[in-house]
C-alpha cells in the first residue's frame, strides 16, 4: 500500500486513518476518528469482521524515559493478563503482545489486547484493541478481540508508519506518552497507595534506592517469595508460614500541597518530628474475595510522604490466602516512619 502522503511537513488525521483502515484484517471500521502528526496522531473506531463489533484504536508518541513499560510485560502481582509474551526485531525494535483486560478486577468481561512497538529512537505504535464496541461502559460482543497477536504485530510494524514516525513531534515540545491503561500507574484511596505511582520520587529524592531500603525494612522472620517494583515503588510477597501476603511502598517527595486532602482533620496522630500518620484498614477494592487491605501512610513536614500497604493476599485481583495480613499495624508504621526513609532525601 501506499505510504501516508505528507503535505507541508506534516501527516494529516485523513491519511494515518486511511492507512489504518488497511491496514486492519478484513472488516469494516466505523465511528471514525483521527489526528495527524500536528496534533498526536492516532486513529480509532469500531471494527466489524462479521463476528462482533469491536473498539480499535492505534496511537504513535515518544516514549516516557526510553521505552517506560511499552516494550515490558507488567508485573503479575499488579495486573492481571492472560499472555504476555515479547521479542526483539531485526533493526532493533522491541514489541510487547499482551492479552488482558480493561478492568484489573475482572468485574466486566471486556478484553484489551494490546501491542507496542518500541522502536531504538523511542518512537512507540501502540495497538489496542477489545472485545466489544467501546472500551468502558459496552457489553462484550464477542469472546476475544478481533485482530489475532500475529495480526496486531503485522498492524505495529508496518513500514506504511514511517512517515507518521519521521513527523513526530521534536522531542522537546513532547509530552510523555499516554497512560498504559493497565493499571500500573497510579495510588489507590483510603490512605495507602495501591500501586505504582510513575510520579513519585521526580525530584527531591533517590526513586531508585527506595525498593533495596524497603526490603532491608522488613522483619527478617518473613520469607521472602518474590519482589519487585519500578522507580518509587516496591513490592514484596512475604510468606510467615501461614499464607503469602502482598507489602507494598510507594515514596513520593513534594506533596506538601496535598496534605489537606490525605490527611483530614480527625484522621491522622502527629509524631513528634511532626509527621503526620494516618492508619487504615479496609476492605479491597481489585476484586479479590475477602481480601483486607490495611496501610499507613505518612507525610513529613518536608513534604516526603511514605506510604507502607499490607493485604492478606499475594496480589489484590486474587481472592485472600489468609485471614489477616502478614504485618500487623504496628509493624507496618515502624516501617513507615523508619528514620532511614530520611537517607533517600539528603
């Protein structure tokens, strides 16, 4: 097929949905929508083969820091997938193929099967596609999204995209690229982070030693099942013989400005350093059976918030393998509040 046309430097919205529309397998796409290179350029609409109507859409960005999680499987413990697999192309490009869901707790049947290819510049081609007509809010129509992985790898790695790439935005006047949409970024509600948080430790702090220091933090009688983490957060799955149980941490500096919000009058103690604490237990909200979320979270007055979860769960979207988690409420504020958090800021 013919590459995309350009026109005065740039990829209009009607040429990256024109290649698009062939690009896709057999069906019709409809409900439209598009932007060229000056605008992001991406392209969407419902796509029909005969077999259920189906959301599709494809979007072409930077990507955040290097390659951020666009060529990476996401950590089981956080998201839940049904496959994931990833390789390296000749000429370098790294793909990512996942097949998972819109929501992490399963609560509707919607699929999102997802590819990105990441190429050696940065430049990302991100499919996604689903099993139904709208991504939020639509029953699935069909059992699985309509493009095969075989079949969204031929999608991203069309050189019909070369001039959509070679038209990108400078770098220097381009946003990061947009959220995954997997769940692996972002803080839960309730006082305790529930995942990882891309923002945290942006500045003010050292992101990367926060995963070894929340390990060395932990009781010594806990085995150890597996860890994990990126940047400001970090995970353990610890075992003490009764069951594994998901610890978590997220670290964040600069959040002074959000004291009102995390710290309601009535909900927090005031150390006498003049950290605030605030301890909660609650029920979760992924989706596990019976599963007990109990965090503490803590803002110095510099502004360095740390936030300590524990669950009675080894991952939140699973039901509970035991009845209390692993670390009781005292445990979890001695780790909170450890003078060593202060290490990561000075």
């Amino acid at each position: 097929m013919p590459p995309p046309r350009v026109e005065d430097g740039e990829v209009g919205a009607a040429e990256v949905l024109r290649t698009f529309r062939a690009l896709l397998p057999g069906g019709e796409l409809t409900e439209p929508v598009a932007q060229g290179t000056a605008e992001g350029p991406m392209a969407s609409g419902v796509f029909d083969d005969g077999r259920g109507r189906a959301a599709v859409g494809i979007a072409f960005f930077r990507g955040p820091r290097g390659d951020g999680d666009y060529s990476r499987c996401p950590d089981a413990a956080v998201v839940p997938y049904d496959d994931c697999t990833t390789e390296t192309l000749p000429g370098g490009a790294r793909l990512m193929v996942l097949k998972g869901y819109e929501y992490p707790d399963k609560r509707e049947e919607t699929k999102n099967w997802r590819a990105s290819l990441v190429h050696p510049d940065g430049l990302v081609v991100d499919l996604n596609t689903w099993n139904a007509p709208a991504q939020k809010g639509s029953a699935a129509s069909r059992a699985e999204p309509p493009l095969t992985p075989a079949q969204m790898k031929a999608v991203v790695s069309a050189d019909a995209w070369k001039p959509v790439l070679d038209h990108l935005p400078d770098p220097a006047g381009q946003q990061d690229g947009p959220d995954t949409s997997d769940g692996r970024a972002g803080t839960g509600t309730g006082g305790g982070g529930a995942g990882p948080d891309e923002t945290a430790g942006s500045g003010g702090f050292d992101a990367a030693a926060v995963k070894p220091l929340f390990l060395s933090l932990l009781p010594e009688d806990l085995t150890r099942v597996r860890t994990g983490g990126e940047g400001a957060y970090a995970y353990a799955v610890v075992d003490d013989g009764r069951g594994r149980s998901l610890v978590q941490v997220n670290a964040q500096s600069r959040m002074g400005g959000e004291e009102s919000a995390l710290f309601p009058a009535g909900s927090y103690t005031t150390l006498p350093d003049g950290t605030k604490v605030r301890a909660v237990r609650q029920a979760g909200e992924k989706g596990g059976k019976d599963v007990v979320w109990w965090s503490v979270d803590t803002l110095r007055p510099s502004g360095y918030r740390v936030v300590v979860s524990a669950f009675n769960t080894a991952a939140q979207h699973e039901d509970a393998t035991r009845a209390l988690p692993a670390l009781d409420m005292e445990q979890l504020q001695a780790l909170a509040t450890s003078d060593k958090w202060r290490e990561l800021t000075e």
